[in-house]
C-alpha cells in the first residue's frame, strides 16, 4: 500500500456538498484560524476505516501527507502515526514523537491536535524526567505553549490529557497559567476544557486555581473550566 493509492481512496469518496460544510465548520475562511485548509468531505469514521489499510506507511510517506493542504490527508497522517505509536517499542515511540514535534505546525486545526497530541506527545512525555534534554522532556511543552503559532499552544495543553488521567495536574495548571494570556479563542476553550478535566478528578485544586486567576481568565475559559460544578458554586466563584 502506498500514499498515492491512500489518496485516490480518500479521492474517490469526495463528497462536495460534506465538504462545503465542513469548511465552514472548521473555519477556513480568509482570516479565520482555518484559512486555506482544504476538504474532500469524507467523515471521520470512514477515514479510520480507509486508514487501516495503511499503518505501515513510513515517514516519509507521511510527510507527504502532513505536507497537503488536503486536511483528510494530514487527518490520515495523524491516525496511522497515533496507531504505530500505541504498538511500537520506547525506540521506535521516541522517533514518531520527535517527526511529530518537527511537523507541529503542520497539525493546524483543532481536531487534528485534540486526536494526537494527548496519544503522543502526552503518552511520551508521561514518565519522562524534567532533567533530560528539552528536547525529550515537559520542558518541550513549555516551549510550545510560549510559541507564537497557534497549534504549537493548543499541542501544549491538550498533550497534558494524558498527564490529567493519571493525576498528575502541576504541568496543565502551570501551561494553563501561561496561556491565560493568549487572546485566541480556540486556546481559552482548550485551557477550559483540560481545567474541567483536572476538576472532575480534583475540585478543590481547580477552584483554587480558578480563584487565583480570576481576573486575568477569558470569560469563555471560566465557563468551560466550571461546567462540572453546581450553580451556587459557579454563582459564588462568578461573583467573586
């Protein structure tokens, strides 16, 4: 199996109408986050289907389709890259985790961060000691979440998903708190978002986190952070 003949079954399940809506849901516009991507109109399910059929494709394969602007080509990549990272051994995972690094501002839209980046960068850097290279360790994240692109910040957050399911909170609050200060909505919801997942596993640490921050948090951060509480608590930290 080759990437030209994952390209022509992706080609051949074009469905203009699918990609129409698509393009406006993912904002591709002139001036939006996603201007310039490209759809072909094909459902998730069905790109997982068509992807089975390659997960041996190497990296240079994949290059090329981390490389269109074709967004089911670089959702592809992603999925076969996700998948041979689960099976892979701590060599091999080390490997898909640096061409996944190297290829950050490739992964530019918001589905394709949220459906990698906790199952790769954040699976790989789960154990890794603080004291290794920057270039193997949570310092990586802190330098995505200082970079000016866009989907190196969103990399930053949503990887530390993987950190929040095993109770390890003290990176996402600390990225969290860097990225207050980013005006962009898709990073307000992502920074809510992982803070509503430290809350479901520790409320107290959220609220306090939250009351720490208050002032300088995005309205639509609070509210993503709070929706697991009850309404005196939202009513009682809203007003504070």
């Amino acid at each position: 199996m080759s990437v030209s003949q994952l390209e022509k079954d992706l080609n051949a399940l074009k469905n203009t109408e699918q990609a129409k809506l698509l393009q406006r849901f993912f904002k591709t516009a002139p001036g939006e986050y996603g201007h310039g991507d490209i759809f072909l109109g094909i459902m998730v399910p069905t790109q997982r289907k068509i992807c089975k059929k390659y997960m041996n494709l190497n990296f240079t394969e994949l290059q090329k389709l981390l490389n269109s602007k074709i967004h089911e080509h670089r959702f592809c990549a992603l999925a076969i890259l996700v998948n041979q990272y689960k099976n892979s051994d701590n060599l091999q995972k080390e490997e898909i985790f640096n061409f996944y690094i190297k290829n950050s501002k490739k992964i530019n839209n918001w589905d394709l961060v949220d459906n990698s980046a906790p199952k790769i960068v954040g699976e790989y850097l789960l154990d890794k000691n603080p004291s290794t290279s920057l270039r193997t360790s949570k310092k990586v994240l802190y330098k995505l979440a200082k970079s000016k692109n866009l989907w190196q910040k969103r990399i930053a957050i949503i990887a530390t998903f993987s950190f929040i399911k095993e109770n390890q909170f003290n990176d996402t609050l600390k990225i969290s708190k860097i990225l207050l200060k980013d005006k962009r909505d898709l990073i307000h919801k992502a920074v809510g978002w992982m803070l509503r997942e430290v809350g479901k596993r520790n409320k107290s640490l959220e609220t306090k986190f939250i009351k720490a921050n208050i002032k300088k948090m995005p309205r639509i951060t609070l509210i993503y952070a709070l929706e697991k509480h009850t309404k005196e608590e939202k009513e009682f930290i809203l007003n504070l």
